[in-house]
C-alpha cells in the first residue's frame, strides 16, 4: 500500500472513531477535517468541517477550508454559500472575496470574478495572490493591458519569484506594447534555451550594425516558434550580415533551402562548432532578435512566403491531390495539439468539426501530425501513408504547399502555412492556450499575412469560431 493511501485509511480511522465517539472538540475536528481534505476525502472532510463549524460558528478558516472542498467537488452554489458566509463572518477579509473571485472565474463569469477580487484588493493591497487573480481576470476580461499592470504589482511585493516575465511578456505582447514586451522577453532567456549552462564566446547583439558581421541566432522556443522567428532572418541579411541559424535538427533541412545565404545548424549538446567559432561576431536568441527588427506593428514585413520546401516533392503531391479532388479546393486540416502544456484547450473534438468535414466542394487533406493522425475518418479526409509529418518538417511543408489552403488549430501546422504564405484559417481559443504572437485583433496575422485568425466567444466552446470558418470557406480564398 503506497503512503497516500495508508495515510487516508488512517484519517478514515480517526474519522469513524470521533463520529462513533460524539466528539465535540472543535479544533480535532478543524485538524481532521483540513488533513482528510488534503488527501481527497472530500464526503468526510465535508462533514468534518460542518461538524467544525456547528460547534464553533465562529470559525471563518473552516467556513472557506468548506468551500474549497466544495469547489473542488464542482458544488458550486455550496462553495458559494460557504465563501459569502465567511465574507459576512469577517468583513474585513481579503480572502472570501478571492476564492469568490476564483469561483466565479471557475464558472466563466469573469465579471463577477472582477468585481469580487476587487473587493479582496479594497482590503489588502499588499497580498501578492490577489493581484496575480486580478491580472489573470482581466486577461480573460481581454484587457491585457490591465492585466499587465497587475502582473507588475505582484512582482513588486514578490522581487524573488522569477517566473513573473514569463507572465508579463505575453501580456505585453497582446496589448500592442512592443518595446516594453521585447525587453520583458529578454529575461526569458534560460540557459537551458540554449543548450545548458554554456557560455557563448560572442558577445550577446544589441542591435549593432552588423554589415560584414557574423551572428549566431541562437535556438529558442518550440519548433512553430522557430519557423515564425526564421522570419526574421531577410532582415539580417539585408544589413549585410553572415547568419548561422541555429534551430532544431528536424528544421535544417527546410530552413537552409529556404535561406541558402544562411549556415543552417543543428541544436545539439555541446553546440555545433559553427555556434562557437572563432569568426563569431554576435549571438542572439533568435525570438530576441525581434526588439531590433520588430520594435512596431509597421516594422513587420510584408513579403508573401519564405520557407521553400522541395519543389519536386510539391510537384509530385499535388498532382495525386489534383487528381483526387476532381475540380474540388484542396484543404489541409490539423485538429489536435499533442503540446502537454495549453494542447486540450488548442484542440477541437473531431465530432465538432463535421459541418466542415461535410461540405462537398473541398477534398480535405490530412495534415495532423503524432498519435491523432490515424483517428480520422479516411473516407473523408484524405491520409497520405507515406507523410509523417512528426518526423520530417520538410515533408510537412510540401504537403502543406501542395494544397490550395490550411485550416488547423494552433500548431507546427499553422506556422508552416504562414510561412508558405499559403491561405490559412487558424482556430484559436478565446484566451488560455492562445499564443500571444496570433494577434487576432490585427487581420492579417503580422508575423503571417496569410494567416487569418478566428477567435473562441467563450472558452472551451468551438462552435462559433468553426460556424465563422465554415462561412469563411464559402468565399473567395483570401489573397496573400
């Protein structure tokens, strides 16, 4: 038997021994009820803390311990009447107003959750939870800017925690805020970006003029971000600049056929000797780059495509998709997102996406990548059985580009297709799990013209934005 599950057998125990015995020590019971909860007894900790409170009414700690084993167990109206008892047993504190804000938050009525984290803040100004709650309403509230500010009054009462530029960041980004955001990214640098503790012989770039200079644009992020980031680098070489790309080992292929000017290297441990060498000017992390290149919206460029995945392999696709679709556009879809962090809030359900599934002037072409791949039906979604796309981005990219359009969620896929330039309809969630970088207010995408964003109304519910592309999928394709 593992520990936690003798310790619950043990709290059960004593749980049984204070009910037969008709305890009335309320502080016992206070104890028993907090340590059942900790290990899910949630029936009996529900009893324990109502015992608690019949015998000490007074108790504001067991009132609110009560509505978070109520919210726990998705009792929500008795979580609720737990916390508001507790704000009337004390009024002057923060703390039920905070869980009531989470509660609220929890049932997606986010203006109720602002008003009672408000509420909490009217109380304690100085608790460094509240304001982390209040930046995260108002990020749901679409109010980055506001939310950036409250991220930025947790950081002030909390100097140590280091995960605040990872919170900030994002925010920045989505309000329009550039400068401010570029400079908050450069503290997401980890050694770990690049490869562990190993310090690069080259000085780090701050936007010096590089004309017959060599820079390192060194790996950052995940493999979309990487291809988006890539974009950026015409602008360097515009300047007269040598650039040795740095990026994952499955990308090489495509991005040193798409920039033959670049040396093209492998993230590996230790670096590639063309990271380290001798003849290096400057090293950047390649997402970085962009407070020098793209310190404004009006500083993106506008150029169609630039990834060129091999023509013959395009060729070779699009003939057997012509063929197949018989006069019908051919589409690319993706639907699932394997990311272990925000992938269940990017994904669609294959059953919600039948009313574009069923239309029958589009062949639809699979281009998921991973376990989801084989989970569609092949009757209606054509599979290519010598494609994987998982392993080989540049036989992704060809599929991709042998297509009249995309459609797909927020993945490596969505990437590709905008730096194709090829039309591309990306379904995203309304705020947890969207990158920052899709700017859905802006239309086209910035970083992608091609790239057209449709936005959740409410979290977790896809049938307004599918509803939107299935409109979308009746006109004329956007041009790039």
């Amino acid at each position: 038997m593992t520990q936690p599950a003798s310790d619950a057998m043990a709290l059960f125990a004593a749980y049984r021994r204070m009910s037969e015995d008709g305890s009335t020590d309320a502080v016992a019971w206070f104890s028993l009820a907090d340590r059942l909860a900790r290990v899910k007894r949630w029936a009996e900790a529900i009893d324990a803390f109502r015992r608690t409170l019949a015998l000490e009414p007074t108790n504001t700690a067991a009132r609110l311990k009560l509505g978070s084993v109520y919210a726990a167990v998705n009792q929500i109206a008795d979580a609720k009447t737990a916390f508001e008892s507790a704000a009337n047993a004390d009024p002057a504190s923060p703390l039920p107003h905070l869980q009531l804000s989470m509660l609220a938050l929890k049932g997606g009525d986010d203006e109720t959750a602002l008003t009672h984290v408000d509420e909490a803040l009217a109380r304690d100004r100085n608790a460094v939870k509240i304001w982390q709650q209040r930046a995260h309403v108002l990020e749901k509230l679409e109010r980055p800017a506001e939310a950036a500010s409250a991220i930025k009054e947790a950081r002030a009462r909390d100097p140590g925690n280091d995960q605040y530029p990872f919170m900030l960041a994002p925010l920045q980004f989505r309000a329009g805020d550039l400068t401010h955001a570029w400079q908050t990214y450069g503290l997401l640098q980890r050694p770990w970006w690049n490869g562990g503790d190993r310090p690069l012989p080259s000085p780090h770039w701050q936007g010096e003029n590089l004309s017959g200079k060599t820079i390192v644009l060194g790996y950052d992020q995940g493999v979309g971000e990487q291809i988006m980031f890539a974009s950026m680098v015409p602008d360097l070489i515009s300047q007269g600049a040598r650039v040795v790309l740095e990026v994952e080992a499955r990308l090489v292929p495509l991005l040193q056929r798409s920039f033959p000017e670049v040396r093209v290297v492998p993230w590996q441990n230790p670096f590639h000797p063309a990271v380290t060498a001798p003849g290096v000017d400057f090293h950047c992390a390649l997402g970085y780059a962009g407070r020098w290149l793209r310190p404004s919206f009006e500083s993106f460029s506008h150029r169609k495509g630039y990834l060129k995945p091999d023509p013959d392999r395009v060729a070779h696709l699009r003939r057997r998709y012509l063929e197949r679709a018989k006069g019908r556009r051919i589409a690319g879809l993706t639907w699932f997102s394997a990311a272990p962090i925000m992938g269940e809030e990017k994904s669609i359900p294959l059953p919600a996406l039948e009313s574009l599934l069923a239309r029958d002037n589009i062949m639809w072409v699979n281009l998921q990548y991973g376990q989801a791949r084989p989970t569609i039906d092949q009757s209606r979604v054509f599979t290519e059985d010598d494609v994987d796309p998982s392993g080989n981005l540049d036989d992704a990219a060809a599929q991709a580009a042998a297509t009249d359009m995309i459609v797909t969620v927020s993945t490596v896929t969505a990437h590709i297709g905008g730096g194709l330039g090829k039309p591309a309809f990306v379904l995203l969630p309304k705020t947890k799990g969207r990158h920052w970088y899709w700017f859905p207010e802006r239309d086209p995408n910035p970083w992608y013209p091609s790239v057209h964003s449709f936005v959740q109304v409410r979290q977790d519910h896809w049938s307004d934005v599918i509803t939107a592309v299935d409109q979308a999928l009746s006109k004329p394709l956007p041009k790039n």
